[in-house]
C-alpha cells in the first residue's frame, strides 16, 4: 500500500517543486518550438541575403533547413543539459544536505530543488538564449521589427537565468558536506 503523504511531508519532498519547474520549462519548450517554426520563409531569406559571400546553394540549405536544424537542437541540447542532473538526483537521492552556517540556512530553502530541477532550469535557459537569438536574427531583417521589446531584453533575461542558476547550483552543492560531495562526485563519474 502506497504511503499518502501529509502536506508539510510533500511540500518538503520537492515533487511540488519539480512540477512547477517542469511545466514552465514544458510551456516555454512548446513557445520556442511554435516561435521558431512559424518564422517566415521570406525573412530566413532576407538573414541568407545579408551573407552574399556565401554559394548560394549553401543560403538556400540555410532557408530550407533552418527550422528543422533548430528545433532538434532545442530539443536534443535539452535533453542533453536535463540527463546528467536527472542521473544524479536519482542515484544521489539518499545523501541529505548535512551543512551548518550560513550555506546551511540558504541551502535549507534548496532541499525542495532537487538535481532534477537544476537541469530543467538550465534547459529552460537555453531555451530562452535559442528564441533570443531566433527573435534577434529575424527582427534584424524584418521590415516591421518589433520595437516593444529590444532583443537585448531578452538576451538580459537568459543572462539573468544563467547566473541565477550558476548561484543556485552552487548553494545546492555547498549545502553538502565535502564528504558528501565526494560521494556526489563518483555519481558524476560514472556517468
């Protein structure tokens, strides 16, 4: 028989934390895939346009395949960046977070964040950097760019999101002792 858990017992499990996590990063997934593959023929030919040097049969490769080419790396990267923290959440599972001091107390607010939610967060990253580059590109050659938002914006949030996450990895692995963090190493290792 399933154990039912509590409410103080499975905020304290982190799945709560995990599902947000992962349907934001499942819903700005599903926004980069619509974005990038309801860009226009005629301004991927208008960025090919901007690069003359280039044989023309190479431009239009770009034209044709640029969709295709992008939305396998958004979704081969993802997995990528997800597998090593999905492995080391799930075979670290039994070491718990042993530190005292001030990592402690910080390190207490990311026992709900598990590894698991690391990797998302640093695939939802990239999958904000690859629709700023994907909105920079085409609103550089579109004949009407949008001027509400300026592609830097974007390129300031997932900047902001990287060294948001750099801080969070690191009070998640300084909340272990460095004996733990050995044990977390060889998960590490082996994969």
């Amino acid at each position: 028989m399933q154990k039912i858990l509590n409410y103080d017992e499975r905020k304290n499990s982190g799945a709560g934390m995990t599902r947000k996590i992962f349907a934001v990063f499942f819903v700005a997934s599903i926004f980069a895939l619509a974005y990038i593959n309801l860009t226009g023929d005629r301004n991927l030919r208008l960025v090919a346009e901007q690069f003359p040097e280039i044989d023309l049969v190479w431009r239009k490769a770009f034209v044709d395949g640029y969709k295709m080419a992008m939305s396998l790396a958004l979704f081969f990267i993802d997995v990528l960046l997800v597998g090593p923290f999905a492995w080391l959440s799930y075979f670290s599972d039994h070491i718990v977070p042993k530190r005292v001091g001030l990592i402690s107390r910080l390190g207490s607010s990311m026992r709900g964040v598990s590894f698991f939610d690391l990797g998302l967060l640093l695939a939802l990253d990239f999958t904000i950097a690859l629709v700023a580059f994907n909105f920079t590109i085409i609103n550089a050659v579109d004949e009407n760019p949008v001027k509400l938002i300026s592609p830097s914006f974007i390129w300031w949030i997932a900047a902001g999101a990287f060294v948001f996450w750099c801080a969070a990895t690191l009070v998640k692995m300084y909340s272990y002792t460095s004996d733990q963090r050995k044990d977390l190493k060889k998960y590490i290792i082996k994969f």
